[in-house]
C-alpha cells in the first residue's frame, strides 16, 4: 500500500527534515526540482518553448530551480515571477540563482506563445479562493493549449481536501515529492491533476514513517491481500453468506449480491428473499440455497434465527425495500446477529428512520452512497464533500466501518482512512452498488477482517469495473459486466 498526506502532515513532514534530521530546505528544493525535471523531460522535446510560472512561496522557488535546471540542459525555458519583491528567502534564492545561470525572465504573461508551461504559482499551503491577478493568471494558462505540468499540486487545488479554490490548474501531469497529496486523490482535485509522479524527495524514510502511516491507497501489488485459497479445500473452508435482498419485484439486486459474491471467491451462499422471487433466482443463480418469506404471512422468527446461527456473515439491503416486512427484517437481525454485517442500499435507508444507528449496530459495514448517508447522519451532501477524508473519519468507528461510495470511494474504521483509486465513470449503473456489498461481504467470509475486506472490496470492484471498461467502453458497462471481470482481476 502507499501513503498519502494532508497539507499539515506534508508541512510536518517538511519540518522534521530540516530540524530533526538536518536537511536543509536549500538541499529538499534543489533534489525536488532535479525529479521533477527528469519526469518533465520524459515527456517533451528539447525543441519546445517552455514557460516556468514562480509564486511566491517555496512552490514558486521549485518551478525556478526546475526552469533553471532544465536550461542547463539545453531547453528553451523562460522565467516569469509576477510577485519579485513578495518572495519567500527560498525562492529568492532560487530565483536569483536561475537569473545569474542566464534564464531568460519575461514580465508580460503570454502563455499561449508557449508549448509547456510548470505551474508553480501556489503549493500545498493554499487556504483560500484565488482571486485577482492569481485567477487571471490560471486563467489564461488553462485556456493557452500549452502542456502544464503542475510542481506538488495543481496551483487552485487544495491539498487536503482536493477542493478547488475559485480556480485551479488543469495540468497535464503533476509532480508530487515524497508521499502522494490527499487533494490529488480525492475529487475533483484529481481531475486537475493529470498524470501523478510522486517523485522521491531528499525527505528521510523516518521521517515519513513518523507521519504518513493513517491514511493509504491500493495499487495492484496490493492484492496480495485477497483472501488465501487452499489445495484441500471444500465450499466450507471459503465461508457462509447469507444475503437478505430483494422485495417483489426487486430480485435483481439479490441476484446481483450473490453472484458477486461467489464469482469473488465465497463457498457457500444464501438468498432470503420474497416468495415472489424464487423461481428467477433459482433459474439465475443456481449456485444458491434460496429461502424465502411470503409477504401476506408475515416472518417466521425462528427461520431467520436459524439462518443467522448458520451463516459466518450476513449481508443486507440490496432491493429491501422499506415496507414494514423489511423493517422488522432488519430490527430482526441487528438485534440478534452475532456475525459480522455489511448494510446497503433499503437497509441503509430504514437505519436513517431511527434515532441513532451507531448505538444499535455493532461488527458491520455499512455502504452508502453521499445520498444514504446524508439521510443517515443528517449531514448536506456538499458539506460531505468539503472533506470526505475527515467526514469519514468522525462517522465511523472499530465498531462501524464506513464506506462512502463516490467517485473516490473512503473507507474508515474511524482511525485510518482509504481512498479508492480504481474504477471508472461507467461504473455509475444500476446494481454496481449490490456487487460491491457481494464482493466486501465474500472476502468477509473467506476470513478477511471487515476493514481489509471492504477496502480491498472497493479496490477490486474497481479494478473489474476497469477491465469490463477496457471491453466495452462507458457507456455500455453495466453492472452484470463488473461481475463477470472479475476473474480478469482475481487470479
């Protein structure tokens, strides 16, 4: 897994190099702009006009030194600083050391005579909109043509959040030093982003360690982490599901459920579901033992304890419904479950009508999207989105793993925090959701524990949601298609 940081940690971090570990700012700028203008060069022409727009800050100070540094190789590079006399010591130094290497300095910005411009106008410690002569300056940069390639974050973006602040930088490519920014994994910082580099920076390994160990993403190497399989295995040893899904009419979702589950690994599972829905799903789902409840006589409680007894973990939700037989489902199973459970969908929904659903789940998952939780917590979807990474956080717990889907999905267990990088935006298709319940309640079964496996759940959701993309584009994906890439992703 690989870290990633806020602005204060990446700040912190920062700090403890020069004072704990002796490394001078001097020293982290100089090895910052060295990466940052091999990874350039590998994606221009030495021919090309390029154009280094310096901020202020220490950001401004990396853009001179990558100008001044790719000169001294041979490129045609120019300089323009709009704010000389508001400059911090480093990046006067910087600066003034690109000037004396014979850097040619403009003061009129024309970004469009330009093929690449290194966006180095605002860094990490942006807070506030941007306005004034910074938003004309981005502005015109975005509308030039030119290749941008943004020095840590696209200027505009913030770093924690990955808001967009009034304005911001759509660079081609971003050079991120040490450990990966939040703002450029969650959205829509990482639209603006473009190709991420996390170049190696002077920062010592201890020094990172000591900061960035909370908050994490996946890459492929990663899914080493899939649950075990075993030579002398039978259907018992990959895990019991019982999937509470569907209402009449509604057998979709259940089928959905339990074939991502089984196609992600789990031995054995069960559907209780609607009387009306056992023919379809005994025909689509062979696989499965299908229970069922007939809506005009009520629930037999014992039934239903018996299959609790029996299962090793429980998912519920998809395609419930909020009808009163589904109420008394789940009061049914939340006050006498003694496995873990994953929540979606209906059964999200019905825990909102209650007055405080933290104090009457325990041992479970629970998958909403910024809609469900929004009815859940009470909270407005855009304040949700103003920090997802820290939202998260404050509503979920060892108890409660969070998993609010978006377009970049978290995962917290109210310490740790994951930000799903996988996935496309023709994943946003009826049932994608009820897949994702099947596949993080599978890998549960198969004895991951519930954060790893709704983590890594998300991961491979979107890592099949990926492959299906590659076959049949956007717009055709749907969520039958996510199931059946899946064995393109577990192997």
């Amino acid at each position: 897994m690989k870290y990633f940081a806020d602005a204060k940690e990446a700040k912190q971090i920062d700090a403890l190099s020069s004072e704990d570990y002796n490394i001078s700012s001097e020293i982290l700028m100089e090895r910052a702009a060295c990466a940052a203008a091999e990874f350039i060069k590998k994606h221009i022409s030495i021919n090309q006009k390029i154009l280094a727009v310096s901020g202020n800050g220490n950001n401004g100070g990396d853009a001179s030194a990558v100008a001044r540094i790719l000169y001294e190789d041979g490129y045609n590079v120019a300089l323009y600083m709009p704010y000389y006399e508001k400059m911090s010591e480093s990046a006067r130094i910087q600066y003034d050391i690109a000037m004396k290497s014979g850097v040619n300095c403009v003061f009129a910005l024309r970004p469009d005579y330009f093929d690449v411009i290194i966006d180095g106008l605002f860094g990490i410690g942006l807070n506030r909109d941007v306005k004034d002569t910074d938003y004309i300056i981005i502005n015109q940069i975005n509308n030039s043509g030119a290749k941008v390639f943004a020095i840590d974050i696209p200027s505009g973006i913030n770093a924690s959040t990955g808001a967009v602040m009034g304005i911001a930088i759509n660079a081609y490519a971003t050079v991120t030093f040490g450990v990966m920014k939040a703002g450029l994994l969650l959205s829509p910082g990482n639209e603006h982003a473009g190709i991420v580099h996390v170049a190696k920076a002077a920062f010592p390994g201890k020094a990172l360690d000591r900061i960035c160990r909370r908050n994490f993403y996946y890459e492929r190497e990663d899914l080493c982490l899939l649950p075990k399989r075993y030579d002398d295995a039978n259907k018992g040893t990959y895990g019991k599901l019982l999937v509470i899904a569907g209402s009449y009419g509604m057998s979709g979702a259940a089928e959905l459920c339990a074939k991502a589950a089984y196609h992600s690994g789990c031995g054995l599972v069960r559907i209780f579901t609607d009387e009306n829905n056992r023919v379809v799903l005994q025909k689509n789902v062979p696989e499965a033992v299908i229970s069922c409840y007939n809506t005009g006589e009520g629930l037999c409680r014992q039934d239903i304890m018996d299959m609790l007894d029996w299962a090793d973990v429980v998912a519920i939700g998809p395609g419930m419904g909020k009808s009163e037989i589904s109420a008394e489902l789940l009061d049914i199973v939340i006050n006498n479950i003694k496995v873990p459970v994953v929540i979606d969908a209906d059964a999200i929904n019905l825990l909102a009508e209650k007055k405080d659903y933290r104090k009457i789940i325990r041992n479970s998952v629970i998958t909403p999207h910024l809609k469900e939780m929004s009815r859940l917590s009470g909270k407005k979807i855009k304040d949700m989105q103003k920090d997802m990474v820290e939202f998260a956080k404050q509503n979920s717990s060892e108890s409660i793993i969070l998993v609010l889907k978006n377009s970049r999905t978290v995962v917290s267990n109210g310490e740790r925090v994951y930000v799903n990088t996988s996935g496309n935006d023709g994943m946003a298709t009826a049932g994608s959701g009820d897949v994702l319940t099947g596949i993080i309640a599978s890998f549960m079964a198969q004895g991951l524990d519930r954060y790893t496996a709704a983590s890594v759940g998300v991961y491979v959701h979107g890592l099949a949601g990926d492959a299906a993309c590659e076959c049949i584009g956007h717009y055709a994906l749907t969520a039958t298609d996510i199931i059946n890439s899946l064995g393109e992703v577990l192997i």
